[in-house]
C-alpha cells in the first residue's frame, strides 16, 4: 500500500502539522513527521480538512445522462472536496425499490471518485400517495437510511405521520421538501418586492414554514427524526430553533446559493437564477448565515441540480429550477461564512462534513484528522481568488449562478481512503 505524507498543512485551519497516510488509514499526526518510500504533498499554507460530505445531491442517472451521471458528477464532487455524496431519489426511474436504489449505489463504487449513497423515495414514484418500499431500500446492499421525495413535498399529513414512523424502526430519517403545492402553484420566484414589479408568480415563504411546522409536530408525536432540505427563509429558521429548543429531533440544511444569493438577481430574467425554493430576500440570507452559525441549522448541503444547457436557456418561465454547486459550495462558504468572521475552519468541518455524515449515517465519513481514521481528506488553498469559469467544471452541466463572478479559495487535493481523486487542482 502506497505512503502520502501531507507536510505542514493546517489540520482544520489550526496549527501546521504533518499527516501520514498509509493505505487507506492515517497513520500518524504531528510536526517533523517523515516515512522513507512516501509521497511528499508540500502543504505549507493550505488548510487540511476531513473530505466534504454533501446531504443533498441530484447525480441524474438513471433516466437523466444528459443532464449528469454517477460518474461526472462524482469527478465534480472529488474537484469540489467531497469524499461522499447523497444521490437524491428523482431519477427515471424513480429510486424507489432496492433494484433502483443498488444500481445507483453500484455505480459509486464503479466510478471511484467518492463514495455514492442513495437516497430511497417516500412515495412510489414520488407520487405522494403511497409509502415506497423503505424497509427493503434500508436491507438492501445499498443499506439506505435517508428517505425523501425532493423536487416534490410530501403534503399529505398521513403519509408524512407514516413514513416517520415507518423510519423509526431501523434509525432512519426522512428528509421533506418543504413546499405547500397549493401555496406555490404558478410559482416563478419568491414571492414579495421584486416578484410584483416583475409580475411574476410568487412563491410565499409561508409555503416552506407551514409545512416544516406540521412536520417538526408529526417528528416529535411519533417520536422519529425529520430533515429539512434547503430551508432558505427567516421564519422557517424560527420554527426549526423553536423545535429545538423542545427537543424536537429535527436538523436541517441550507444550501450556498441562500447563503449568498437574493431574489434581486431575478430582474436580471436570468433563467439560472431559477431555482426551487427560491432565492429569497437580503433579510432570510442574513438570517440564515446567522442560524448556521449558531448551530440552528446544521449543514451545508448544495441541492446540486444539473441541467443541459436547453432547459436552462430559455424563457424564464419555460426553464427547469435548479443550480449545480458541487464545485463551488466550499468558496461559497469561506465567502459567507469564514470571510464574515460567522465560522472558523473547524466549523466549516462541522457542518460539512462531520454533521451531515452523522444525519446520513455513515460511519466512515466526517471523521476526526487522527491516528487510525480514514484517509478520506481535503486540502484547500484558502488564499485563493479566482473567476469562476463553467468551461473547466468537471460536471455535465454548466448551471452555474457564479460564472464571471470571483470566489476564493481553491480546492488543490482530495484523498478517497488514502487515494488521491485530485491533485494539484486536477482530477488524478
């Protein structure tokens, strides 16, 4: 087994230390390390990190290989920092059986570039109606534990009340979309300010905070565990904190597009500014940037949603929703979050790697930078400015909300288990 020792690095933005890989393992942490036959990554100034773990993640296949596949989308996962990806249940076919949800979990492991865990659906055919096969998803070789119809709500009350239950029994959780359907009907935008100068449909934040309510009840009378993908408005930050403070078993993510972006992007009609929820006001990103923070929310997840290039560039209301942002969430992060003093390294690690791992149940991801850990990590060049350039992106799509604009920081390498996936910056 090969040898890497990553020399005077600064292990989660701390003290420069030296870090020993041994085969998929660290075998060693500390200053002036050296191993006779290694690999020597010069690390002096970059900042070590445990590899990124994203919650929320659309890989697209089967059924959708124009827009991405298992394969490109974890190279733009590696070039991005992330060791893991949850692969979300709205492919063709739905994942909504074991056959579905191990052919996806089997084309992980094909491809090598990060681990792949999928994400079973609720329902059958994310219809709503009726509970999908959750129990033979969680026995099967792909061992699902995540469960959720993302791109659509799970509105029906009974069967939200259900599949809480239903999860409870091997540890699961079930992660909701957040969108009243009859609140959001027509919807182009948020709705407020710019969507009636605009004389677009709105989409109500009481839409995303109504259902995220009725659900954090259902979690705490049934005694289960829910998460609330992309919660992107003030109010929906009150009720999570509200149900924390109860003991609510309830966490929840916000993805770097809420963080950063606003709904006055929109009067550009701009069709990659489309995205589900919405981008909000000024006042919901600078609330959300404080409730990640203070732990309110719990992860960055980056709801990576690829599209070809026809469905993006077209009338505003003829386009898909959605943004790709696997490439782009660490910058995004350091920009919102380290660069305003809210974060320091080690809570960047917390809430993109440690966290989502522990709420997705891996056990061999988000582990601590020690001695017998997997080698599973990440060095960024965190002085870095740069353009952000779609042309380079390692995904199939090109969706970007942040061409043209300067981000910082620079993912420069990333270790699967030991293995480099990227190196000096280029997929290995």
């Amino acid at each position: 087994m090969s040898k890497i020792l990553i020399r005077g690095a600064k292990v989660l933005g701390g003290e420069a230390q030296d870090v020993l890989i041994d085969g998929e393992t660290i075998a060693a942490v500390g200053t002036g390390l050296d191993a006779e036959g290694a690999t020597v990554v010069e690390a002096a100034g970059l900042t070590l990190l445990p590899g990124l773990v994203d919650l929320h993640t659309h890989l697209r296949e089967p059924g959708r290989e124009d827009s991405e596949t298992v394969l490109t989308g974890t190279r733009a996962a590696a070039s991005g920092g992330y060791t893991a990806v949850f692969a979300m249940a709205n492919t063709f076919p739905v994942a909504d059986t074991a056959g579905v949800v191990e052919q996806v979990w089997r084309l992980g492991k094909e491809s090598g570039y990060c681990d792949v865990q999928p994400i079973g659906a609720v329902t059958v055919g994310l219809e709503g109606k009726q509970l999908a096969e959750l129990g033979a998803m969680h026995d099967s070789a792909a061992r699902v534990t995540v469960f959720s119809d993302d791109g659509k709500c799970v509105d029906d009350a009974v069967i939200m009340r259900r599949a809480l239950e239903y999860v409870k029994a091997f540890g699961g959780v079930v992660a909701q979309h957040a969108q009243e359907p009859r609140l959001t009907e027509g919807a182009q935008m948020n709705e407020g300010i710019v969507s009636a100068e605009l004389g677009l449909g709105g989409w109500p934040a009481v839409a995303e905070e109504s259902i995220i309510a009725r659900d954090v009840l259902l979690a705490e009378h049934v005694g289960s565990r829910v998460h609330i993908c992309h919660l992107s408005t003030a109010g929906s930050v009150e009720i999570v904190r509200w149900a924390k403070s109860r003991g609510i078993d309830v966490t929840a993510e916000v993805t770097p597009h809420h963080l950063l972006l606003t709904d006055e992007l929109v009067r550009s009609y701009n069709a990659v500014y489309k995205v589900n929820p919405p981008l909000r006001t000024e006042r919901d990103v600078l609330a959300l940037r404080e409730a990640l923070a203070d732990g309110t929310i719990d992860i960055v997840a980056t709801d990576h949603a690829p599209h070809p290039h026809e469905d993006k560039d077209c009338e505003w209301a003829a386009a898909a929703m959605g943004m790709v942002g696997l490439e782009t969430a660490l910058s995004v992060v350091q920009q919102t979050m380290v660069e305003t003093g809210l974060l320091d390294w080690a809570g960047v690690a917390e809430r993109m790697s440690f966290a989502p791992a522990r709420i997705g149940g891996l056990d061999n991801h988000g582990r601590p930078v020690s001695v017998g850990e997997p080698a599973n990590l990440t060095l960024v060049d965190t002085s870095y400015r740069g353009v952000v350039d779609p042309a380079q992106f390692a995904s199939r799509s090109r969706n970007t909300p942040y061409e043209g604009r300067e981000l910082p920081g620079r993912v420069t390498h990333t270790f699967l288990r030991g293995r480099a996936t990227v190196v000096d910056g280029t997929l290995a």
